[in-house]
C-alpha cells in the first residue's frame, strides 16, 4: 500500500501533466481555466505536511525512477507550488478568449516539469522534467503572438537548446564518472573526475542561462514584457530557480575547494547585480524593469554560490541561506509581477492602499526592515561573515552585497515609477484581485509560518533587529533614495534648459 507522500507527489506530478486533456472536449475546454489554480494543490500539501526524508521508486519509470525529498528540495517545492497556485488564481481572471485554450495546455505542461524537476533524483527524471519545462514555457512565452513575442520566443528557444545540450552533457558526463544514475552521488564524482572542469563549465552554464547568468540572460528581459503577467510572474519567480536548484544538487559543494570557480562565480554575480540594475533603470516597460531586476536579485545568489564553492566547509550553512533567499525573492517578485496587471480603484483612500501593497514587497526585496527582505539579507550577511573567508575575492564581498541593495532599491523605485503611467483606473477582476492579495499576503505574513531554517544564524520571526542590523538593512537604501531624488533633480534641470 502507498504511502500519503508517494500518493501525493505522484498527484502534484501527473494531474498537471493530464490537466491538458482537457482540452479535447470542447465543454472541459471552458472549464479548463477553473482548474488552474488546483492543479498545485497536491505538490503544496507535500510541501507543507509531509517531513522531508521519504522516498519513491519507480523502477519502471526511465531507467529507473527514484523522488524524493530533503530540507533543500522541501523550500524549492514550496516556493513553486505557492507561486503557481497564486498565480492560477490570478489567470482565473486575467485569460480572455484569446487563445485560452493554448495556453492551459502549456501552463500545465510546464507546471509539471517545474514540480517534477524539484523531486526527481536520478539524472533522467531530472532532466526530462527540466527540459519538459523548457519547452513547454516557450508557449507561454509567445502566447500573445505578437512580433515582440514571437522574436523573444526565438531567443529564449535558441538559448533554451543551447542550455538544455549543456546540461545533458554535462550530466552525462558526471553520471559516467559516478557510475550512477542518482543526482547525490554526482557531486562527490565531479569533484575527483579527470574532466572535473569541463562538467562543471558544462552545469554552470547550462543551468547559467536559466538562472539569468550575464552573456547567459538574454532571453529574459525579452521574455518577460510580452508573457502574460502570470506566465511572467512564474517565469521569474520559480522557473528561474530551477537553474540554482541544478547548480546545487550537482556541482560538487563540499567536496573540494574550488577557489577559480568560486572567484569566477563570485565576479559573474557581480556584474549581473549591479550591471542588471544600470541597465534596468533605462527601461521604460515595467515588466522589463522587473526583469533586469530579476537578474541583478539573482546575482547576489550567484554571490553565495561562488562562496560555497571557494569554501568548501561553509557550503552547508550557504545552502540554507541561498534557499532561504530563493524563497524570499520568488514570492516577493511573484507579487510583483503581478501587481503590473492590476488597476487602481476609485477612491483616494483605495489607492493608496493598492499602492502601499505593491511597493511593499518591491520595498522587501531591497531589505525593508521587519520583512523578509530583511531576514534574507541579515541570513547572506552573517553566513559570509561569521568565519574569516580564505580565498580570492573574499573581502569584496561584503562591499558587494550592500551596492547590489542599492540596485534592488532603485529598480523597485524605477518599476513603481514607470508603473504609474500604466496602471489603469477600472475595478479588477475579482479572481485577478484575489490571485494579486493571496501573493502579497504570502509574501508579507505566510512567509514566517513557511517552513525554513538558516542554521541558527537569523532567528525567525525577525521583528526587533539589532541595532546594528536596522542600520545595516537601512542606510543602503537612504543612498537609493537619495541616488533617485538626485537623478529626478538633474532631469528636471535639463528639461528646463
């Protein structure tokens, strides 16, 4: 007899993975928008109730199937199936009759490989699933069909192909060094096989162009403007995470150092956090700002990457903190996304409380105090101070993170400017509302009842930091502030000349 777990994982996976037939009857065709936000249902419930620990084989699956779960795989499950089932409730309301049909399809096809690839441990489940995503997200990407779309579909394909071919080799490659088919013996072989550095580059930039790694990115500015707002909203805040979840399950933390690699990593976080931001504030589009944002955010994870694997024996307590701010990020720019299709309601009073709830997860991200934006920082901060770091590069580190929240502060502050001359001034549907609160409230308040831990660094609930803390987490964005006053000044001057 199966076990809840085996039951549910094998729900979150299949119903999904089915949800598009129905749209070969013409009835369940109509219906088939209702079903969106159910269909992560069974992966939250897995997510939320069941310990990390349990295993399924599937010996008749591939080569042989093997799901699991661990406290890593546990926050990456979470994330995904939150910011899905948010996100159905928002296309509830948001899907018109314009190709509706097309995109449940492809909604459903790559909500089963974003879930599937979260549990899969053997090398064939994972990659079938991740690549099930990939492709499946093109339609997701074109679905409005427009010239914009469809050339920002031909990028993110061309990307897409290239990164998928990476990670097969790459895997290929591990999962012959290892003699395994299991994605935990792999990074232990990577670290002591004669191709170590090929397999590595391999992984790195395969799982780099999901990841939005610089000269990797292209696709997602592109992408993100013309996807419908919940496809966005999913695209940048689970889908991306895909690629660090790929990182960290195969590449060999812990088990060697790897000062290059760390020092090479530790320099591509860098440029895709502050170079994103300089780029992201010339955007006119709100969404592309989100975008870049979306890049210069996953720079500073690509930071703590880069310090795991120059550290070998701080790799651990880095896990739970790059989990920890993937979790942060995705329900925070999740609410973000979508709050580029909401409206503003009649009522000086209504609006001011619709734009306090979109800039108050835009303000979390940049490390607001008491939110937590503001959990994740303290997190990165004490895990990269609490021993001195021996290796290259270390001692930028610190310097680093506080320019990349900068950045974040003043693409928040770039979105919400650009956001007002869009937003119109109508009543939103109501399941389109609905989706919107449910992922601010998620963001805000569920977030410290959601199930993680940062190895004792940062206790939760963070409401009364250090004073110390509060200075730390506040006067980067004072300079922010103060950089974006200064920029509205100088326009202004120059319009008047």
């Amino acid at each position: 007899m199966m076990c809840p777990e085996s039951v549910l994982v094998l729900l979150a996976v299949c119903l999904p993975l089915l949800y598009p037939a129905m749209a070969l009857r013409a009835e369940g065709a109509r219906a088939m928008r209702y079903v969106m936000p159910v269909l992560p249902l069974p992966a939250l419930m897995l997510a939320l109730g069941a310990e990390p620990g349990w295993q399924l084989e599937l010996p008749w699956l591939l080569n042989g199937g093997l799901w699991a779960m661990d406290e890593l795989r546990r926050l990456f499950l979470l994330l995904t199936a939150v910011l899905w089932t948010v996100a159905g409730i928002y296309a509830v309301g948001y899907l018109g009759d314009h190709h509706r049909r097309r995109f449940c399809v492809f909604w459903g096809l790559t909500l089963a490989g974003n879930l599937g690839l979260t549990v899969a441990v053997d090398v064939g489940s994972f990659y079938s699933f991740f690549a099930l995503m990939t492709f499946a997200g093109y339609g997701l990407v074109v679905h409005e069909g427009t010239d914009e779309a469809t050339y920002a579909g031909r990028v993110y394909l061309v990307m897409a192909v290239l990164g998928e071919m990476a990670i097969l080799a790459g895997l290929l490659l591990a999962s012959a060094a290892a003699d395994s088919q299991l994605l935990t013996d792999l990074p232990a072989a990577v670290a002591s096989a004669s191709q170590r550095d090929l397999i590595i580059a391999l992984l790195v930039a395969g799982f780099g162009v999901k990841a939005g790694l610089p000269l990797l990115h292209f696709w997602l500015p592109l992408a993100h403007p013309v996807a419908p707002t919940p496809a966005s909203a999913v695209l940048s805040g689970a889908m991306i995470k895909a690629g660090l979840l790929g990182w960290l399950v195969t590449l060999p933390f812990g088990e060697t150092a790897l000062p290059g690699w760390g020092a090479l990593m530790i320099v591509a976080g860098a440029v895709a956090a502050i170079g994103a931001a300089v780029l992201g504030v010339c955007q006119r589009i709100p969404k592309a700002v989100l975008a870049y944002s979306s890049i210069s955010q996953m720079g500073l994870m690509v930071l703590m990457v880069g310090a795991a694997m120059a550290d070998p024996g701080r790799a651990p307590v880095l896990f739970s903190v790059i989990a920890l701010y993937a979790l942060h990020h995705g329900l925070a720019k999740g609410s973000l996304f979508l709050s580029a299709g909401v409206s503003l309601p009649a009522g000086i009073m209504r609006r001011a409380a619709v734009w306090l709830l979109i800039a108050l997860p835009g303000l979390s991200l940049a490390g607001l105090p008491f939110t937590s934006g503001a959990l994740a920082k303290l997190a990165m901060k004490e895990g990269l101070s609490e021993d001195p770091l021996d290796f290259a590069l270390a001692g930028y580190l610190s310097p680093l993170m506080t320019a990349g929240a900068v950045a974040t502060l003043l693409l928040v502050l770039r979105y919400l400017w650009t956001l007002g001359g869009k937003l119109e001034n109508r009543r939103n549907p109501p399941m389109l509302a609905a989706g919107w609160l449910a992922s601010v409230g998620v963001s805000l308040v569920a977030f410290w009842w959601m199930p993680w831990e940062v190895e004792g660094l940062v206790k939760s609930p963070v409401w009364l930091p250090a004073p110390y803390q509060l200075w730390a987490l506040v006067w980067p964005m004072l300079i922010a502030v103060a950089l974006a006053g200064l920029t509205l000044l100088v326009a202004r001057l120059v319009k008047q000349r």
